[in-house]
C-alpha cells in the first residue's frame, strides 16, 4: 500500500455550471473531501491508495463508497454508521467569482471518527500517509483520531503528508492554531498555502520537514525551487490544492527531484481547474505525460 488517506468523504451535489445555488434545479452528484480528493488523484496516478474514514449506513454513504471503489481504492477498513448521517456539500460552479459552498456535516458520521478506530495494521505497508487539517477540525474525537493517525505511522516508518485546508467554517483563527498548528510540526511533508501559513502563525523556515509553500499569485515553491502556475481557462478553481498535493506526492513516491514532483503538481492542478468537479480533471498516468508534453520551457502551455 502506497498511501493511507484518513478524512472526509462527502456526497458532493453540484449545481449545474454559471448557475447561483439559490437559483439551481439541476445538480450532479460526485464526491468531495481533501483526503479523498487526494485519494483518487494518486490511484488514478496509479499508486495503490487506502482510504480510512466514516460514512453513515445511509444511499450517500453507499454512494460515496461505491464511487472511492470505483477509483480503485482500498475501502475495507471504511467505518458504516448507522446512527449517523454521510455528510453533504452543496456548491455552485463560477470560474470568475467566488463560489457559494454550503456544508451539511455537523454530526456527520465523519465527524465521529474515534482515535481506538485506527489500528497499526491499517498504516502497515503505508510510504506516506495523507492527513488535512480539516479531520482534526471535525470535532474533538476526531482531533485525537488524528494525532493517534500521525503515532501509527511513525510506527509504521511512513512518511507523514500534512496540508492544514483551511476552512474557517469549521472553526475560528483561534481554534485553527491550537489543533492544527501543532501538527506542521509532525509532520515529513508539509504542503501548505502561503495565506495559511500566516493565519496559523507558523514559519516554514523553522518547520525540519520538507515544506511546500503555494503563494497567493498560484505559484508555489520547495526550498529554492519555484514552479510558476500554468496559464489554463479555468472553469472552476476549488479542488485545485488537493490535485496539487496529488502530484506532488507522486512524484515523491516514484522517487523524482523535487523539481519534477513540483511541475507535476502544478499540471495536475491546471487540468483539475478546467472541469468542473473537484476530481473530473484527475488524470491518469498517461494523461499527465501528454500533458506534460504540452509544455514548453517557458511555462506556457498547449492543452486547452
């Protein structure tokens, strides 16, 4: 098993394209979550992926597990609730302002995620374990599922993944640095926004792990390194971060300088943006080499 995911999975509902939520009457459904949009972009990278988590005993939660297998993802260990519903997200599709999200996941079965739940088997064979910072910010169990996550695969010899996914609907400023700050810190591989870094209050100079910096004008950097973002159409922009750290990772995983596990990311993303779910632009391996191919050396490209 190559990577361990642990998080969210929610049915995604999105309303047809340009359209405002409130005035929407047709909507597809889909899958979202950080860990899982992670999850699908490495097993489509052809990686052997496992994904840990909670869904309620519910057609969402059929749904979204149904989709993650079809992916070709490791399920097994998915906890089904039966006394807690799967989460839902509503979202609109706009590539030139800002998009209405609104989540439906306060007591999901996500949120439940108790720390005696994950077990050293699961991480065993793991190389890197993926983790946002949204699961600790689900609730108080899932904060300690998390830092029991981060020991096992310490255990386990597996490299830690961390990207903080700030999202201040879960929680204030405040809150967001007493849980997730702390865990940049455990982390091997932090891939983490410029404006994040800043709300946590972290500096990635005193960080020991490698870190990944994503600035605010889309570029992103590892050390010295700088990939410029590739200038795309962008139909729709959310999801974009978690195709990135699909990349990146890997790139990591098949052992390539940090060069090329940067490029690879950015590509990654700059298909993600042209489509309009979080995973619809998720290539394959095949898909990444001719998109790839398309660029040229100096930074533009061709697949539009």
């Amino acid at each position: 098993m190559s990577v361990v995911v642990c998080g969210e999975a929610m049915l995604l509902m999105l309303a047809e394209p340009g359209i405002p939520l409130e005035r929407a009457t047709t909507f597809r459904r889909s899958v979202a979550g950080a860990e899982t949009n992670v999850a699908a972009g490495l097993a489509r990278l052809g990686h052997d992926v496992r994904w840990l988590g909670r869904v309620g005993a519910d057609p969402a939660g059929a749904s979204v597990l149904a989709m993650l297998r079809a992916e070709g993802i490791d399920t097994r260990h998915a906890v089904t609730d039966p006394s807690a519903p799967t989460g839902l997200l509503l979202r609109d599709s706009h590539p030139a302002r800002a998009i209405d999200v609104q989540y439906y996941r306060a007591g999901s079965a996500a949120s439940r995620l108790e720390p005696e739940e994950l077990t050293f088997d699961m991480v065993r064979e793991a190389r890197i374990v993926h983790v946002t910072g949204i699961t600790p910010m689900l609730s108080g169990s899932a904060h300690q599922a998390t830092l029991r996550l981060l020991d096992l695969a310490r255990q386990a010899g597996a490299l830690v993944s961390f990207d903080p996914n700030i999202r201040l609907k879960l929680g204030p400023p405040a809150l967001w640095r007493e849980r997730v700050a702390p865990l940049l810190g455990r982390a091997d591989v932090v891939l983490a926004g410029e404006d994040e870094l800043e709300l946590l209050q972290v500096d990635p100079a005193g960080l020991d792990g490698l870190v990944v910096v994503k600035h605010r004008d889309k570029s992103a950097t590892c050390g010295a390194l700088r990939q410029e973002a590739f200038p795309v159409p962008v139909t729709d922009p959310v999801g974009a971060g978690d195709a990135f750290a699909a990349g990146f990772l890997s790139g990591l995983l098949r052992g390539m300088p940090y060069e090329v596990c940067l490029r690879e990311a950015a590509a990654v993303a700059a298909l993600v943006v042209q489509c309009a779910t979080d995973t619809d632009g998720l290539p394959d391996r095949a898909a990444l080499d001719r998109a790839l191919a398309g660029l040229t050396e100096a930074g533009e490209t061709v697949y539009r």
